[in-house]
C-alpha cells in the first residue's frame, strides 16, 4: 500500500465519520424542534401559550 492509497482510506473514513455526526445532529435538532412545536400546541389548547413578549 502506498502513501497515496493510505491518505485516500484515512480521508474517506475521515469523511464517513464526519457525514454521520451531521447527520446525528440534524436529526437530534429535527425530533428537538418537533417537540417543541408539539409543547407549544399543547400548551395553546390549555391557553398557557402566550407567544414572545
């Protein structure tokens, strides 16, 4: 194997981490956001929500 072929592996799973930590994160913020949008109908019907002051 030479150096090329290292660096080349070293980048593409270099890469691959890096897609799935983005991905993890977006959807960590998609299920956070969706939840607090669920909270804030909730929250609508009981006549708690009062929007921003």
């Amino acid at each position: 194997m030479t150096s090329d072929e290292t660096t080349a592996r070293i980048l593409t799973a270099a890469n691959g981490m890096l897609l799935d930590m983005l991905t993890a994160i977006a959807r960590k913020d998609y299920t956070d956001r969706r939840r607090q949008a669920e909270g804030i109908a909730k929250a609508k019907t009981e006549g708690a929500y009062k929007g921003r002051r």
